[in-house]
C-alpha cells in the first residue's frame, strides 16, 4: 500500500493531478474484517462533479484524435503496469472488501490483465473503415466523454472493463468508483498516470450514490456506463432519459443452476464445485448460480452434499493467502444477509446448513455462515431477491420443461448453469434458458468474451468487441 494513500483518499484526480475537493463531505472506512474504523474518504459533490467533467471535455478532442495504434499502446502500456502491481491492486482490494488474498490476487486483481488482453486483441481485430452495401463507407468514432460509475464487489473488474473500453474507443471518462472500494481506485488511477495516460482522459471522482446521480445528469456527459444495483440503474436511465444520452447497465442477478440427474459419477463433484461458485467472493457476485434447481430423484442426496460442501467451507482472515471466505463488505449489506437468512426461516424454506447467528469464532466484523436452503418454493423472497451473501436456495423439479420454466421464472437473466452428462440436452436447454451467459458443467468465462444480460439484469454487454462498441458511434458516409 503507497505511503500517500492516506492523504490522496481526500482528494480527487482530476486533469493529470491529485485535487482538493471543492465541496467535501466525509466518509468512514471500516474494516470489514473487525468492523473498525480504517480511515477517511471525501465524497465528491456537484461542483466537483462539474470540474472532472469539464478536464474530461477538455481531453476530449486531442484524444479522439489519437491513432488506432496510439491507443493500442497505451493499453498494452497499462496492462503491462497492471501486471507489474497486481501484489499491490490484490493488498487493496482485500483491505478494501476483505477478499482473501489469494483470490483477491488471482481473480479479482487478475481481471485487469485478462480484460486489457481481451480489449487489446479487439481492438486489434477491429477495421477502422468498412465497405459496406453502395459502396458506402463505415467508419466508428467515439461517442464522447463517459461517466463509468462501479460497484465494489469485483473493483479492478468493474473499472477496467469501463476504462478499457473507453480507452479503445477513444473516449475520455470520469470514473466514480464504489465507495467501499476507495484505495483499488486510487491504486488504478496511480497505474494509469504511470502508464501514460494524458492528463485529463480519465478522471476519478470519489463519492457515494449522491455523486454518481449529479454525475449521470450531468449535461455533458455522452453516455453513462453503470455497474450496480438495479435500483440504481433505474435512476440512472432516468437521469439519461432528459439527454437521450447512451446508458450501459450491468445490473444484479438471482442465476439458476439446473442439476440433472444424468451427471453420473460426476454428480457430488460438480454439486461441491457449484456450492464453491455460489459462496465465491462471500457470494457477493451478480452472477453467482443462487438458485439451485434439482431433478426429483437426486435431490435429497444433492441437498446433504450441498449442506455438506458448505459446512466444510472455512472463513479466515482475509490478509491469509488460501481458499477460505472473507467477511461481507459492509455493515448494512451485513444487516441485509442476515435478514434475509431469517426471513428464509420464517418463510417455511429449510435450513440444512449455516443460518443467522455470528460464525464461531467470529464475533466482531461482518462474518455471516454460509447458508444453504432447501424447499424454497417461488412464492418465497429466497427465490427472487438477490441476496450478495453466501446463501443457496435449493428447489426440486420433476421434468426438464418444468425446469426452464423455474430457471426463467426471475426478473433477472445474467447468468444459468447446467450441470447434465448429455450434451444434445445442455445445448437443448441453454438455448432455452434467458440468461446472457450459461455455462454448462462448470465452464467459466474467459477474459475478452461477453458479459451482460437480458431483462433486469442489464443493457449492453461488457468486454472484448462487445464493450469496446458500446463506447462507438457508427458513422456512413453515402459519397458518389
Ligand atoms: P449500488 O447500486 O448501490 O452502487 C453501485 C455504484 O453506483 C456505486 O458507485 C454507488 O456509489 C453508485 N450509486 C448508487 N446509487 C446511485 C444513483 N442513484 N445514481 C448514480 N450512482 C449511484 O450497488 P453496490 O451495492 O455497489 O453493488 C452491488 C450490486 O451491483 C448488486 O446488485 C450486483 O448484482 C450488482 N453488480 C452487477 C454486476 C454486473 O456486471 N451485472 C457486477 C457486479 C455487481
């Protein structure tokens, strides 16, 4: 952790250089780990909304001009600077969100090296000028300074997908990052400055939602790129709506996980990993597979796997390298997973694993006990809010048809999972599942490859070509 760190949380990095805030208001930094005080942030307000943004429409015009290949080295330069601090960006973000280091290290800290590859090899692959029907020509250009506003749960994800694709595009940004995940930012913006990027082509605002929605009104703000809550891509598109300016939402997710009965010998394996998947990150990823749904004649003996799997994961401190889980990132998100768990309870669903009460062993800080329920049925808020902790909602279903319909009976459409040993059936229902991504026995994702999803769950997609376009204007030109 830089030694300045202290100093630069109560600033802003606005044109190339570490500000005074013009309005400050102030914000403690808890330690998820122990829930004490770990320092101070300063939010930003409007004015300091509006000075971020005028650097931004500043750099605007060099930096649209800048070449293909000018922005493709000063990607490859910040990828390379990424890699060379990623002990660094892995340290803040556990400090941060109390992700234990190893994860912390090798996903959460990673991403913003896989990211950066898969936009440098988009970019790469991406005509400059297209002859299209007519004879006509196309051409992209970027649609103009960004607002790219990031939650706190994957930050180094979360920002260089935007940053990244800004950059790609020829944008120029003003980030206002999660503020529960101050120092990842601050130790981004270090990274870009030493990569070169131009004074004033990104800028950071610190601050809390007030923040962000004075920067998503903001008039001069091209388009807005939002990761978070749904509740608050909803005002967002609000804030869009009186510019007809461009919103990209990657919002929350409640994602199914079909476990048929033909895994075979694979079944316990792929039941335990999918338990790993759900209470990753403390459960706290939009994508995670909450929802299991089991086929009738396996799903007793799933359920006590499940409890199993999650009675034998561990929680430690998140400063340790290994495979246990950290604390939630915040008291009130602590509050909300404990309700809900109770509220699980109280609703009729059963309790095979975990529950409400502190973790043994853990009684300061924002600890909650990986959860398992089984019987929750749809009528239940088990089934359709999300949750971000470490809670798995099991439900039974009878035939593959009854399964797609539980699968898509959900507001959301991130993600779905299929756990089968019949490949025409993962196919058959990945086509019929409502989701921007399914993944089939435990397929992950790759870096470069689309992220987003269909209904609540967002607009647009992030990563590789995909992200990159939704930072382009399309231009024709119709010449004789
Ligand atoms: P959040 O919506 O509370 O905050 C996200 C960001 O928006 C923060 O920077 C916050 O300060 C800001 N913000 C809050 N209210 C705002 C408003 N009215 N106008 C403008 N900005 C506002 O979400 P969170 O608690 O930080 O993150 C958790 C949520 O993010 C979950 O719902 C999760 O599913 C979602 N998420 C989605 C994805 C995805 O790619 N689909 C990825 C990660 C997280």
């Amino acid at each position: 952790m830089a030694n300045d760190e202290p100093e630069k949380l109560l600033t802003h990095y606005v044109g190339g250089a570490w500000v005074a805030p013009l309005e400050p208001r102030h914000h403690t930094i808890v330690n998820p780990t122990d829930g004490t005080p770990a320092g101070t942030l300063v939010l930003g307000g409007p004015k300091d909304v509006d000075r971020a943004v005028a650097a931004a429409v500043a750099a605007w015009p060099a930096f649209a001009g800048w070449s293909r290949s000018e922005r493709l080295d000063l990607l490859r330069g910040i990828r390379d600077e990424t890699a060379r601090r990623l002990g660094d960006l892995a340290a803040a973000i556990s400090a941060d969100i109390g992700a234990p280091m190893t994860m912390a290290r090798t996903m959460q800290a990673d991403a913003g090296v896989g990211h950066m590859d898969g936009f440098i090899a988009a970019l790469e692959r991406q005509p400059e000028r297209e002859t299209i029907p007519g004879d006509d020509v196309l051409v992209r250009e970027p649609v103009g300074p960004a607002a790219l506003i990031t939650p706190w749960n994957w930050p180094v994800n979360q920002i260089v997908l935007k940053v990244g694709a800004a950059l790609a595009a020829g944008c120029t940004a003003v980030l206002k990052p999660s503020e529960f995940a101050p120092r990842t930012s601050v130790l981004y913006m270090d990274i870009l400055a030493a990569a070169g990027v131009p004074p004033g082509v990104v800028n950071m605002i610190q601050g809390d939602g007030e923040t962000g929605a004075a920067l998503s009104r903001h008039p001069q703000i091209a388009m807005i790129s939002f990761t978070g809550s749904t509740r608050a891509g909803r005002d967002i598109m609000c804030a869009a709506a009186e510019g007809i300016r461009r919103v990209a939402l990657e919002l929350g997710g409640k994602s199914p996980n079909l476990v048929f009965a033909d895994c075979g010998d694979a079944l316990e394996a792929r039941v335990r990993s999918s338990v790993a998947e759900c209470f990753l990150n403390t459960g706290q990823s939009c994508d995670a597979p909450t929802r299991m749904l089991v086929e009738r004649a396996i799903y007793e003996q799933v359920v006590e796997i499940a409890a199993d799997a999650a009675r034998n994961t561990r929680l430690g401190n998140p400063a340790e390298e290994g495979d246990h889980l950290g604390p939630i990132v915040n008291e009130r998100q602590f509050r909300r997973v404990r309700d809900l768990i109770e509220t699980g309870i109280e609703e009729g669903a059963r309790l095979v694993a975990g529950g409400p009460e502190m973790p043994k062993g853990f009684n300061h800080g924002f600890w909650v006990r990986p959860t398992v329920f089984a019987d929750v049925t749809p009528s239940m808020t088990l089934w359709r809010e999300e949750v971000f902790g470490p809670v798995l909602a099991i439900t039974p279903f009878e035939t593959e048809a009854d399964a797609i319909a539980l699968g898509n009976d959900t507001v959301y459409g991130l993600a779905a999972y299929v756990q089968t040993g019949d490949p025409a059936r993962a196919e058959r229902v990945a086509l019929a599942l409502r989701a921007g991504a399914v993944h089939v026995n435990g397929q992950s994702m790759e870096y470069g490859t689309p992220f987003g999803g269909y209904r609540q769950s967002g607009i647009g997609r992030e990563g590789g070509i995909w992200g990159i376009e939704e930072f382009q204007e399309i231009k024709t030109i119709h010449a004789p």
